[in-house]
C-alpha cells in the first residue's frame, strides 16, 4: 500500500482537531480515546497523518508538537510488532523522520522527538526480518555524509544531530565479529573522515563563542564534543586522531580554549574536561582495540600536554582570568588525577611534585561550603545533611571525586596521602590553637574543607602511620583536636556548622577506646548536644543529627559502656521520634533500628508508644510525599519511609514477647492497596516477621493477619504479577506453618488461600513462560508448599518441566546426549538448557518426602506417558551441597527405597544403583553440611565485610550461596540421623545384598562406622 495521502484529506482535521482540543484542556479523555480508536483502526495512514501534521508549517506550533510527541510514542510502543515486519512501512518512517528533522532542525522539541525515533530504530533494527540488520545503519551513514556535503545549513545542522545520535548508539552497540564487519568498515570510515571535520567546525565554533554567547552555537558545539567522545573512546578509536596529522593534540588544544572562555555555557565547559579524562582513561592502558604503541604515544605526548593543560587552567582560576569551574568540571579534573596517581610514569615525573600544592590551593578547598549551603544549614537542614555530611553513596561529584582520589593515594601513593593527611592536621591544629574570635568566615570554611579530608581519612589514620597507636588517636586526635572545638560554646552560637563537621568527622571514628574517661567525656559531650533544646529547632538540626551519629558510632564500637548509658536510652529515642517530626531521615531511623537492637530490654516498656509513633510517622510521610515534586525530595522521602518500615521490622524482632501488629498491619495494607511497590520489599518483610511474632506468641493467625494476607493475595490481579521476587519469601513463611495451621483449620479458608495459592503458581508457570528467573522463584516457592501442606497439588508442575528439561537437553545434545539426556563431557549444562536441574529435582524429592506413595504413583504414571526420558535418573545427577538439599534428597531416597515394588524393574535397575551410591555419599556430606548450616545461622556477616574465602569449606561452595539453609521449611524439625538409623535396621538381608552389590568397599566400610557412631 502507498502511504502517500493527499493532504486534503479529512482525517487530517480529524486528527489535527484532537491535538488541539488536547493543547486547551478541551475533554482530553474523549480525544485520546478518538486517537487510540484511529490507530487500532488505521495505523498506517495515522503515521503518515502525524508526519504532515508535524511538517505543516501552517498549523499552530503546539499542534506539531503534540503531533511529534505522538508520533514518537506510537514508533517506539509498536515498532517491534507493527512496523519492523512491513518494510513499506519501515522504509517511510525511515525517510520521513529524517526529512522531518530537517524541516524541524531549528525547533528543539520537535527536533529531539524525532532524534528519539532515530535511536529507536537503530535500537529495534535487529528485530528487521526483511533486511540485513545493519542495513539501516548503514544507510544512515550514507545519508549523513550526503546531508553535510550540502549547500543547505539546515540540512549541515541535521547532519551534525544526526551523527551525534549515531555515534552515541554505536558507542557500545558495534560489535567486532564477523557478521558485522562490512558495516564496521564503514563505520570506521565515517569516523576518520569526522575528525577533520569535527575540528574545523570547532575552529569556526570557538572564534564565534569568543565573541557572541550564541545558543546555537553553544549547543552545536556541546554535541560536537560529545561527538568526539564517542568516535574516540568506543569502540574502535578513529585512526585519524593519531596519523601524522596529530589531530588528537590539536583537539587537547581546543579543547583547553573552550574550557578557558569565560561566560561559556557551562555543558562546553564540563565536555572539554570531560573528554581529556575519557581519553586518559582509554589512552593510558591497553585493550583489544588500543595497542601498546599508542598507549606509549600517548603517555609520552598525550598525558603531560592534559596535565599540562589543566594546570594552567587551575592558575587561570586562581588569578581570576578565568571564572570558577563548574561542579561537574571539577569532578572531571579529580578524576583525571586521581587516574595519574595509578600510573607511576606520569604521577612521579608531571604530577606528584605538584601536587601538595594543588590539594592545598585548590582541590581542597572545593569541599567548602557555599552561600546556598550555609542558607541551607538553618533554613533547610534536611537538604543540608543529605548533600554534605550523610551521602553515604558520596555522589555529591566532588565528594565522590576526593573520595576516589584520596583511596587511589591509599594504594599507589600513601606517602604523599600521609602528606595530605599531615597538612589537614596541622593546619587544622594550629587553626583551633590561635584566637578563632578574630577568625574571618572564609578562614572557618576553608579550615572545615580540612576536617572533610581528614574525616574521609579517619579509618586510614593509624594504617598510614599518621598515628602510632590507639592511644594516640585518644590523646591526640580526640582530647586536642576534637573535644576542644566540640566544647567551644561561642563557636557552637555563631559558626554552627562548623562544629557539625568536627562531629561528622567523629562519626567516622570506628574505633575501640582505651582510656574510658576520654569516652565518657566524648559521650557526655555529644549526648548534651543532641537533647539540647532551642526555641528554633531547625538552628539545631543538623547539630542534633550529628551528635546522634557520633552517639551511634560510640555505642556500636564500645560495647563495655553498654551497662552505664541504659538510663539514657529512653530519652535518646524520644528525642528521634521528636526530630523525625521535623526531618525524613534516613539515618534517624537506621540509628533508632540500632538502638532497638542493643537496647530491646530498655526499650520494651514503651514499646507499644514507639510503635504507635513509628506508625504516624510513616502515615505523616506517605501523605507528605504526594506533595512532592522535586526529584530530590521525593527520594529523601522515598529513602526515610523505607527506613521506617525497617525500624518497625528491627522493633518487633526485638521485642519477641510483645504484639505490634496492631500498629502496623495497618501500614502493610496501605502499601499493598495503593500499588507502592517501590516499598514492597520492605512492606512484606515487615508483614512476615509479624507472621512469626504472631505465630511464635499465640500460635494462630487471627482475623487481623488474615485480612491482610487476603489484600496481598487480591493484589496479584492487580499489579503483582511482575513483583513475586518480593512476595515470595513472605509465601515460604506461610508454607513453613502450612495453609490448615494459618487458616486455624477452618477448612472454608483453607480452600480459599489454598486455590488462590496454586491458580496464583500457576499462572506464573503458564503466563510467564519466557522468565526463566520467574520461573525458578516459583517452582522453589512450590517446594516449601509442598512440605508445609504435604499434598502432591504441585507435583505436576515439577514433572511437566522435568520433561520439558529432558527434551531440551536431548533436542540440544544431539547424539551425544546419553540415554538420561545427558552429555557426560559436558560440565556446564547450564550453557545450554533452560531450567534448573537441582530446583527440579528438589521439587519432586519435596513431594515424595511428604507424601511418598501418592507421588510416586503420578511420578510413574507420567514415567509411561514420557517413555523417552528417565524422570528419576535426570533428577540424580543434581549436586547438593546445603544441609536442606541434602536432608531431602535422602527423605525422598528412603521413601523410594521402601517403595520400590511400585517400579517396573526394567525402569528401576535405569536409576536405582546409581541413587544408591549417591545417596551413600551424601549420608557422608551431612555432618560438614550440617556444621556450615549452624554457622550460617550464627554468623553475623554483611556484604560489607564478607571474603569469599572466609566461608570456603572442603566442597568448594561458599557458604552464603545456601539461602535455604536459613529458610524455614516443613522439615525442619525431622531428625535426618534418626531417620538414617532407623532405615538401616530395618534393611532386609536382600536390601542389604542390594547395597553391597553397587556401592565401592570402601563407601560401605564409612557407611559402617557412621551407623555405628550414630548408635
């Protein structure tokens, strides 16, 4: 069909009308549902429509803007399933966007909407059946080079936008094989012949910048550097830069004058520097792509003409000939140093003698607060915390960047770290020493950007040698340099925030006090300024929080002052409560969620008022966020109320012998039925230690869990369907006490939450066949089902994909599959097939543990129905390891055993000697499993300090990997070694011959002394 319409047709009004009817507010239900009919009904000829309407110069600017923004969406939201099948289609959309962009180029909205579409194709191009994949690219490049060599600026200019949405496609899409290696020849070739062309343009650009503050110019230029960024550190670098031309020097050169002009738009700026710090990085090491001769080409010649260049423009800054760097720039400055600090060849001959001077004069005096921080400090103190002192991501681009700079000193330099290190000190002790009355401000905040270093070096003080000893940390850095700044009372009244940095420095002190009188002064001192009342609460905020975070640091790494400081405990959470009335903290709530945990037993007789408080908070803050509209405050809030629901979790686990639910039931349910699933990780977690607070109290359910288990079962018609990863271990919880237990063996109930369950199981298994992930949470889910309600309603799921497995394997295998569908070379199956053997397995050992007969009586029935796969030899070669795989393997191993008259002995001699022998060496594996679960169970490791060889145990599996050693399960309470005593003595003399028959001698002389240990 043509596409081509006349531009009389009615359709056009019809569609233009919605558009305007929508730009005035006029019923915009009813004109997108008019929209929405057109497409379903004409999809095509709308394409065409939109792309007149958005061209058509007489129509009122608003009407081509939405006419783009529809355009855009419906490209993008069909592309895969109507438009890369019909390349008629494909080929107008492919034509017309581009022609659009030049009639467009200089309108900025209409232009980047169908930018957006360009980068959709090239996304999508893959999925082009009709056509080579690189087609489209291809001829792209094509047209680019055709739109530059034109006489038209307009279609100059297109060109340029075009390239940059190319080449920033490309930076990581283009791939080196040889499927593509036509089109990475043209590709390479356009980017040579952009440098030349990228130069000259920047040439033209700045000597127009010089002049005129132009905004096409400013922005043209802004994606040319972006250009060069992608052209030469992806992918392929363009060989041009590093031909006898010496374009690379000459683009390090103009890249400095862009940088150096002042009043320039503050994007060219940042990009110059940006650019010099990505061709460090890619240029100073080498790759598949960067060779070693120009990696030394560019240390010898590229790195100190950087170097060089950035340090003139620090002077320039310094003597005012240039105005004051972006954040940004500045951030991309750090880098390039702290990258010159891991290669010695640079760092030690252009940089490092240098470079305690340029900490001193200006890299760290970039840490000083600002007008607008200082404003912040009384006037929004939230902001001013979560920006300055508790970011604890440091993405604040200057913290990051000193942050990454100082730990790239601490590995490649410690020497010239400890200089730093030794500057900040004594610049700061000579500072507190003098007469600070008749100290300027600007002499406070710089000296405050010293503490911010030492503050990031803290944990380092002792490892470099700054301090000997403990001791010395006591006596010299807290009595001399800490506490007399933190007791100074003028300097508390009238430069505030400068006691809030000594603090937050304090707060990184993790360390273990000797001299417990200089603790309790510390203590006493901190706790004093956070309970210290002010008719203005907000002057006192940020120093209230952070003496609370000293009090923190003081209470977790010096537990021997545990038994002295009980009797603060009540007034210290009543002042949290207070000032998180004030303030979304995070960190409020994670230091309240500390103190419930080393202090439940002070904490525990107003535990029913801290939950009532943690509850209006939390109602106070989800009404609050609805208001928001910044970013920012809509994450701080976001981050504070997924602290609340954590404090809650830590106050019931601490509070074993006392029922909250009743203040947060409530929460759970308003999570779950207002669809807020960025907190339903945390909701549920919530909801299911209130399951085992419950359970373990009363030992039932009750109407008030139940109503909320119905909303969160309701909720997967909703809008669960894509979360289960969050529900699940709430689902393994109710397992473990099984579905009669929960209903309280009301058997009305029972069939509800039990139907509701597997349709829900179910649906995931039939719904989302192609989530392979989704589909290992719920068949795994299904086994803790299985063994809490001991019914074989999930068998079925496990044996169909069994099957499946099989096939797949025998499908994939060829003829080097073996009669169990297995290649017995093959060590990584997991390569090639889709489901996980061990997962399979352990969901049909879950139903013939607990309910042996019936299961195997269906196990052999689909046996008949798949005479071609060997259900029972497939799931033997899985490989336990944790305690609970082990322990159910076995189960079902006895279960089979005694049941082996159901087997036709042909299907039986298939698996049986080699499940014997197996399950002979797991008998073996049992006891250092068991211990590794124990340990597990006991082990108080976070990610931040776990070492993959702490946990390494004779089998080479680390411990951390068995999760479902700490879960809850039906079996649990099964003592496996009675189990394996009790079905040796009960072997027949012909059981026994069986045994001895396939298992080695030496396996049956273990077996002997084991049983025998066991008696």
């Amino acid at each position: 069909m043509s596409l081509i319409l006349d531009s009389n047709d009615s359709d056009i009004n019809v569609i233009g009308t919605c558009f305007h009817n929508i730009s005035i507010n006029n019923n915009i239900k009813h004109n997108e549902e008019l929209l929405a009919k057109f497409k379903e009904a004409h999809f095509n000829k709308l394409i065409s429509i939109l792309y007149q309407l958005v061209n058509n110069s007489s129509n009122n600017v608003t009407i081509s803007l939405l006419a783009s923004i529809y355009l855009k969406n419906t490209v993008q939201l069909n592309y895969k399933r109507l438009i890369c099948t019909d390349q008629v289609l494909s080929n107008f959309i492919n034509e017309h966007t581009i022609a659009s962009i030049v009639l467009n180029v200089n309108n900025n909205t209409i232009r980047n909407q169908l930018l957006e579409m360009i980068y959709t194709t090239l996304t999508y191009k893959t999925f082009k059946k009709y056509d080579d994949e690189n087609a489209y690219e291809t001829s792209l490049i094509h047209k680019i080079i055709e739109l530059l060599k034109s006489s038209s600026s307009d279609e100059n200019l297109s060109a340029i936008y075009l390239t940059y949405k190319l080449t920033s496609y490309e930076r990581y899409s283009l791939r080196r094989s040889s499927s593509v290696k036509d089109f990475a020849a043209v590709y390479t070739g356009f980017t040579n012949e952009l440098v030349p062309m990228i130069y000259s343009l920047l040439e033209n650009n700045l000597q127009k910048l010089k002049s005129t503050n132009d905004a096409l110019t400013s922005d043209v230029t802004h994606h040319l550097l972006k250009i060069f960024h992608y052209i030469s550190n992806f992918n392929d670098p363009a060989v041009n830069l590093f031909n006898e031309n010496q374009f690379m020097i000459k683009f390090i050169n103009i890249f400095f004058e862009f940088a150096s002009l002042n009043n320039v738009n503050k994007s060219i700026e940042k990009w110059a520097i940006s650019n010099y710090a990505k061709i460090v990085n890619r240029y100073s090491k080498t790759s598949s792509l960067i060779n070693e001769d120009i990696v030394n080409y560019s240390l010898t010649n590229i790195y100190p003409l950087i170097i060089e260049k950035l340090f003139s423009l620090i002077t320039n800054v310094l003597n005012g000939t240039k105005d004051a760097l972006s954040v940004k720039t500045n951030y991309y400055l750090i880098t390039i140093i702290s990258r010159s600090a891991k290669i010695d060849s640079v760092w030690n001959k252009y940089v490092k003698h240098h470079f305690l001077q340029i900490a001193d004069v200006y890299l760290i005096p970039l840490l000083m607060l600002n007008e607008e921080l200082l404003d912040d400090f009384t006037a929004d103190p939230q902001s001013f915390i979560n920006n300055i002192y508790h970011n604890d991501a440091y993405d604040h681009d200057i913290i990051s960047g000193m942050v990454n700079l100082l730990m790239n000193l601490k590995i490649n330099d410690p020497s010239t770290l400890k200089q730093i290190c030794d500057l900040c000190l004594n610049k700061i002790q000579t500072f507190i020493n003098s007469n600070l009355e008749l100290k300027t401000d600007r002499e406070f905040l710089t000296h405050e950007a010293y503490v911010g270093v030492v503050s990031i070096m803290v944990p380092y003080l002792t490892k470099l040698g700054i301090f000997n000893s403990g001791s010395d940390i006591e006596n010299v850095f807290i009595n001399q340099l800490i506490l007399p700044v933190l007791n100074n009372n003028v300097i508390l009244s009238s430069k505030p925030w400068f006691i809030a940095r000594f603090l937050n420095c304090l707060s990184f002190v993790e360390h273990e006090f000797e001299d417990l009188e200089v603790l309790s002064k510390l203590f006493e001192r901190c706790y004093s300024l956070f309970i210290i009342d002010t008719e203005d609460l907000d002057e006192t905020l940020v120093i209230k929080v952070e003496s609370l975070s000293c009090l923190r640091t003081l209470i977790v790494y010096n537990r021997k002052i545990h038994e002295h400081i009980k009797t603060y405990i009540p007034i210290l959470v009543e002042k949290i409560l207070i000032i998180s009335n004030t303030l979304e903290l995070e960190i409020l709530s994670s230091i309240l969620e500390r103190i419930i945990e080393d202090f439940s037993a002070e904490i525990q007789p107003f535990a029913k008022q801290l939950a009532a408080n943690l509850q209006q908070k939390f109602v106070k803050t989800l009404e609050n966020s609805s208001e928001n509209t910044n970013d920012s405050d809509i994450e701080n809030s976001e981050m504070y109320t997924l602290s609340l629901l954590n404090a809650m979790s830590t106050l019931i686990m601490s509070m074993p012998t006392v029922d909250l639910s009743e203040f947060f039931l409530p929460c759970v349910s308003y999570i779950v039925n207002n669809s807020k699933i960025d907190f339903m990780t945390e909701t549920l977690e919530l909801y299911q230690v209130m399951i085992l607070t419950r359970m373990n109290l009363t030992n039932e359910f009750n109407d008030d869990m139940w109503a909320v288990l119905s909303d969160i079962l309701n909720t997967f018609d909703l809008y669960a369907m894509d979360y289960f990863q969050e529900y699940e271990s709430t689902f393994e919880t109710l397992c473990y006490y099984g579905f009669m237990k929960i209903c309280n063996n009301d058997i009305n109930k029972f069939q509800l939450l039990n139907g509701k369950y597997l349709a829900l199981m179910n649906s995931y298994l039939t719904e989302q066949s192609d989530d392979e992930f989704l589909i290992g949470s719920v068949l795994n889910n299904l086994v803790y089902y299985t063994l809490g309600n001991k019914n074989i309603y999930s068998l079925p799921h496990f044996l169909q994909y069994l099957v499946k497995y099989i096939n797949d394997i025998q499908g994939k295998g060829g003829d080097s599959a073996n009669a169990n569908g297995f290649d017995d070379d093959e060590d990584d199956f997991d390569d090639y097939f889709e489901y996980d053997i061990e997962l399979l397995a352990k969901g049909v050992y879950s139903n013939i543990a607990t309910s042996p007969e019936e299961a195997l009586m269906l196990l052999i029935k689909f046996q008949q129905q798949n005479p071609s796969v060997n259900l029972l030899g497939t799931t033997i070669k899985s490989k336990f390891y944790s305690a609970f795989a082990l322990k159910l393997q076995l189960l079902a191993f006895m279960n089979i055993f005694k049941l082996k008259h159901l087997f036709d002995p042909q299907l039986l001699q298939a698996f049986f000697p080699q499940m014997i022998q197996i399950n002979i060496e797991n008998i073996f594996k049992l006891p250092q499993a068991l211990k590794k679960k124990e340990y597990l169970l006991k082990a108080d490791y976070t990610d931040e300090n776990y070492e993959d060889e702490d946990y390494e145990d004779e089998m080479g599996t680390d411990l951390v990997v068995h999760e479902e050693d700490t879960t809850k399960s039906g079996i649990d309470n099964i003592n496996i070694f009675v189990k394996i005593a009790e079905f040796f003595s009960s072997l027949s003399q012909d059981d026994m011959a069986m045994f001895q028959s396939v298992v080695s001698p030496d396996n049956l002389t273990k077996l002997q002394a084991f049983l025998q240990a066991l008696q």
